[in-house]
C-alpha cells in the first residue's frame, strides 16, 4: 500500500527520494515493486523469490539474525511477508541463529598441585571485633573499550574498606601480592592477623604467600567452588559494577568503600 500512494504522490515537488523518507522505506524497495507490478511473477516464482530473501538476509547476517530481524529486514525492504511465513521458511532451510554467549573471564584458577590453607575464618560464625583482624582478598573482572583489566583487591572485614587493590591487564600472581603489599604498607599490622581467599593459584604459591609466612599472618581458604565463603568480598564487587561505574584506573582506595 504505501508503495501505491509513493508511485501516485510522485511529482517535481514531491520526488520519490522525498517520499521514501516520508514512508520510512527505501527507494531500492520501491523500484523492486514497481518491477514486480510491471511484470507480475507466477506464484512459483515469488514463493522462490521470498524463500531466496530470506536465506539471502539470514546469511547477510553471519547467520546471527533469527526470524524476527530477518522479518524486519524484510519489511524495510517492502517485501509483505509474515513473521511466521519467515520462520517456516527458516525451519525448512534449518536456518538458526547462531549467536556467541557472552565471554566471562575466569578469575578463580584451583586446578593446581599447591597446598590449600584450612578455613579459619568462617563468615557463619567467626566474629570480627577490630580492625587488622581480618583481611578477605578475591580478584574481578572489569570490561573496558581497551579490553578486560583485572582487579585485585583486600579489604578489612571490620571496616569495610579497601585496603590494598591493583590493576592490570592479566591476573597472575604478581597481580595479588601488589594489592596485598599496598595493604601491609598503610596499615599497622601485627602477626596473627588472618587473610581469606579463595583457593585460586594467585593465593596459593610464589612471594603472596612467602609473604604472608613472613609476616606470621594466618592463611584462611574459602571452601573450594563455595563463593558464600567470601561473600564480603563478592557483595562489594557486585556494589561497585552496580552503582560506581568508574574508570577503575584512576580511582583511590578511600573511593573505593563498601
């Protein structure tokens, strides 16, 4: 129909450029109809036709547009057709959309041969009365135009806060002992002091946990694959992706409170 009224509206002031804006399609599709009312095809011919559309505009795709885009395609290239025209169509051609789950980093690595640590702090009965009494440390992921960057943080389970954090382009070890080391700098600690963590490779081997042998800290490990061990930590990263949507690069750790 909108077709029709193009082809009668069109004079020097109305040019069909003009009316294809006006009726949102496009003059490609319009020429298409003024061919096919000029030389009407046998139905066998438009059946074939429409069925080479849409597997023309499925493919276009990458074969990622299912039925309803490839209906709206269609539509905006003036060819009347209904959406469930299309999906049979689509089914007889075992044409499917395909499209690609989201990537999601891993940040917990525990397929490794390294000694685990026992669960001492346990979040359903141990209790934290002061400061420096209890670090829980854990890394996330956090998606820019540049790429994902991960971020390793510490924080003191009495205040809250973010004690020692770094970020960089990879999660190895070296990631979790600059995060830990910036902890120990700022604050006044003393032996006995216990840090949790998952059981992830970064916690279990190299100079983090040299470190915190040295420094006569107690190493706390959440049970394996059970995040509500640590779930101080996992609840301020899922606060800050939330509300902050920062640039994590040039945050400061007093900006950063749970």
């Amino acid at each position: 129909m909108r077709y029709v009224i193009i082809d009668e509206s069109r004079t020097s002031l109305l040019p069909l450029e003009l009316l294809c804006s006006v009726f949102v399609v496009s003059r490609s599709g319009f020429y298409d109809w003024a061919e096919r009312v000029a030389h009407p095809a046998s139905d066998a011919e438009e059946k074939q036709a429409l069925e080479a559309a849409v597997i023309r505009v499925h493919f276009e795709s990458r074969r990622i547009y299912g039925y309803r885009k490839v209906h709206g395609v269609l539509a905006g290239k003036g060819i009347e057709v209904s959406d469930k025209k299309v999906y049979s169509l689509m089914v007889k051609n075992k044409l499917r959309s395909k499209t690609r789950k989201a990537y999601k980093p891993q940040t917990t690595q525990s397929n490794h041969g390294n000694k685990v640590s026992p669960r001492v702090f346990q979040i359903e009965t141990t209790g934290v009365t002061k400061i420096n009494e209890v670090w829980a440390g854990d890394i996330t992921y956090v998606a820019t135009r540049e790429g994902w960057l991960y971020l390793s943080i510490f924080i003191d389970l009495f205040s809250r806060m973010v004690v020692g954090w770094a970020i960089a382009d990879h999660m190895r070890a070296e990631l979790v002992r600059e995060s830990f080391m910036m902890a120990v700098k700022r604050r006044k600690v003393t032996p006995g002091l216990v840090v949790h963590s998952d059981q992830g490779v970064q916690y279990t081997a190299g100079d983090y946990r040299r470190a915190v042998e040295i420094l006569e800290f107690v190493q706390s490990m959440s049970r394996r694959g059970n995040c509500y061990d640590n779930a101080y930590v996992e609840s301020f990263f899922s606060q800050m992706k939330k509300e902050s949507r920062i640039q994590l690069t040039s945050a400061t750790p007093e900006r950063m409170r749970s």
